[in-house]
C-alpha cells in the first residue's frame, strides 16, 4: 500500500511539474506580446490578454498539439501579419509538385500542362485551405490563402500524398512525393534574386524577389544586385519593376531603387510605435532620400498578395510618392519590425515573433491586412493561367506602348 501511494505520489509530481511548465510557457508568450505589439489601447491589450486565461486554466488537460493550436488561435485574433508562433525544427521537405493559387483556384504541374486541384488524400482543398487559415494573423484573404498553401505544400517527413486533379474535364489522382529541397534543381545564380533585361527598344524589365539581408552573392547584397542589373536599362525610356514574388526583407536596402528616382526629401508613410514601459504610440516619419544618380523615367511596379512587409514598404516609397503607378494585385498588407523571442516546451523550442509597429501609408489608412490596391487592377482568369499568359506583364507593356 505504502508503494502504491509512494507511485501514485511521484506521478503526481510529475504531472504538476508538467502543468507548471506549460504555465509558464503560455504566460512567456503572452507577456512578450503584451509588451511588444503595438496595441491602440489599455483596454483593447487587457482583452487580448484575458484570452489566455481559460488556457492556463485548463493547459495540464491538453495534448500539446492541441495547446500549441489554441495559443495559434489567440495569437491570430490579432489579425497580424507579423505575429505568429512556429516550431523552431524547419520544414525539411517540399512536394515535388509544387501547388499554386491564382484565379480564385488551385493548380499544379503534371508533364507541361497546368491542371486544377480538386484535393489532397481525398480531402477538398478548399476545405484543408480554409482550416490552416484559421491560424493565419492577418494580411488580406489572398494573402492568407497563400500563407496556408505554403504550410499545406511542406513538411517535417518524407511522405507521398495523392493530388485529386480534373484532368479533360475528368477527375484523375497523382502520386507526389515531398522530396527535400536538395532535390530541387536551384541554380547558384544571381538571376535567382534579381534579374533585368529589355523588353524591346524602350521598355526595360527589372524582377527583384527579396529585399533580404542574407542574400550575399559573391560579396554583393540585393541592392548591389539591383545596381548591377539596372545598369544595361539605363537607356530605356520606361521601366517595369516586377516584385510580385517579393515577400521583403530589409526596407534600407529598397530605398537604395526607389531613391534613384527622387531629387529631395519624400514622405512616403508613418509608423506607429510603443515606448518602452509606455502605452501610448509614438508617431515617426518615414522619409525617402535621394541615392545616386537621378533616374528620370516613366515607371510601373508589378504587385501581387505575396508582396508584404519590406516590399510593401517599397510599393509605397514609389506609389505613394508619385513616382510609379502600380499594376497587378493588392499586396498582402503587413508590416510589423518584428521582436523575436525563443520559448521552450518540453524539448522544443518555439520562435515568437511579435509586430513592434504598425504602418499608416500618406493617405491615412492602415497597411495591415488592407494592402494596397494597384492603381491598374488585373483580373486573371482561368484560360490566363492554362496558356499561362502574363497578363499583368503584358498590361504593363500596352500601358507604355500607349503612350509612345
């Protein structure tokens, strides 16, 4: 009897310790993001705060997984494109075809020809779609549906999933593995990140998809890159730039192009920001300066939902300011100046990635899940994507060739 309690005694300690710890990692996250995010109001951080306390309440009954999820939840009702909680083990594997949304539907690959989605091991795509959007924060519907097909298409495991297709108007499965990104063929190229070139006699074309800090290709970051490539455009007369695959980066290297094209001091948003120990927000200018020579040209920038956070920035320096129209689609709408923390649970560890600012654009509307709508909407449809048309490249050209 006496072993019987000593056992029932020590499981007891266990499960406590367990419990605690789980405390203690649900109130770390909710105290980093009570002191970080940059909440309009006491009132509306005390709200968000009280979310979390039917979790601690009942955290020593939940699986993790399901803890982990609830905790997603909350975090997401802040509607923040920045604010988000991930494992810190990567995905190490990808589908080998790769899934992709555009004209309201979901395509993939198979032997040169483009075929729409219908599900994912005999569950509707929209339906998987829709429940992994439940712990998006914000940004735009679009945006989020594209953020959730980034998380549907990898993985911690090698696996195989059947891809349901309508294939001639009959429906017909594919085999597709995820396969590590070492499979993938990605050639060391700088033309990965940026590339340039003339799209006949007057219209140059220059595609920049990061703003990121860590590209460095033989000692050249981005805006290096960006140089090099504009260089041979010099001599058109109008220029597209393409940053639709742009989800941003560092907004200093950006203002390295878009400070070519102004001759003074510009405007271009605002960001508010909390004061340490402070509840109240702090207004700050953001200005655009001139960086080398003047580039006098007529210019358009190519958007799309996965344009976010930096390159939203970048949109904004140039649309905002007068500098280029923009065509395309609504950016995704977020950007945060995150604060990281690391937080651990039972071995693992978790990065808590908490927005510090929000971002208001010269008209006076929020950023955050808005975006920005190109002063030239395209509408792509499904025969656009079959023949696999480019209609927002080829808008763009008749836009200048209209006015030659």
């Amino acid at each position: 009897m006496e072993k019987f309690e000593q056992k029932n005694h020590r499981i007891e300690n266990i499960e406590n310790a367990e419990k605690q710890e789980r405390i203690v990692f649900v109130e770390k996250i909710r105290k980093s993001i009570v002191d970080t995010f940059p909440f309009t109001s006491e009132e509306e951080k005390n709200i968000f705060s009280d979310k979390f306390e039917s979790i601690i309440e009942n955290c020593g009954d939940l699986p993790e997984t399901e803890l982990v999820k609830n905790i997603r939840l909350i975090i997401a009702s802040l509607e923040n494109t920045h604010t988000n909680l991930e494992e810190k083990e990567k995905m190490e594997f990808y589908l080998e075809k790769q899934i992709f949304y555009k004209a309201n539907k979901f395509w993939i690959e198979d032997s040169g020809v483009i075929l729409e989605v219908i599900s994912v091991d005999g569950i509707a795509i929209d339906d998987l779609i829709q429940d992994k959007m439940k712990e998006c924060g914000g940004g735009t519907v679009d945006y989020k549906i594209t953020t959730a097909l980034r998380s549907l298409v990898s993985s911690k495991t090698s696996r195989s999933v059947v891809v349901e297709v309508k294939r001639e108007n009959e429906n017909s499965d594919l085999n597709v593995d995820f396969v590590g990104i070492n499979k993938f063929p990605i050639p060391v190229t700088s033309k990965r990140f940026v590339n340039g070139k003339m799209l006949d006699q007057q219209i140059g074309y220059l595609q920049i998809k990061s703003w990121s800090n860590h590209v460095d290709f033989n000692g050249k970051n981005v805006a290096d890159l960006v140089e090099e490539e504009l260089e041979p455009l010099m001599a058109s007369k109008f220029l597209i730039i393409d940053v639709r695959e742009n989800g941003g980066g560092n907004s200093s290297l950006a203002e390295k192009l878009a400070g070519r094209f102004v001759k003074k001091a510009t405007h271009y948003g605002t960001v508010l920001k909390r004061q340490a120990r402070k509840d109240a927000l702090v207004s700050s200018k953001l200005e655009l300066k001139p960086q080398g020579d003047f580039l006098d040209k007529k210019v358009v920038v190519l958007t799309g939902p996965k344009c976010l956070s930096s390159n939203e920035m970048f949109i904004m320096m140039m649309k905002d300011t007068g500098i280029a129209e923009t065509i395309g689609q609504t950016t995704g709408g977020g950007s945060g100046n995150p604060k990281s923390f690391d937080i651990s649970l039972k071995g693992k560890t978790y990065t808590l990635s908490v927005s510090s600012w929000k971002m208001i654009r010269n008209n006076g509307n929020n950023l955050e899940s808005v975006g920005i709508e190109p002063d030239l909407p395209v509408a792509i449809t499904v025969e656009d994507v079959v023949s696999r048309r480019d209609v927002e490249l080829e808008t763009a050209k008749k836009y200048f060739q209209s006015s030659i």
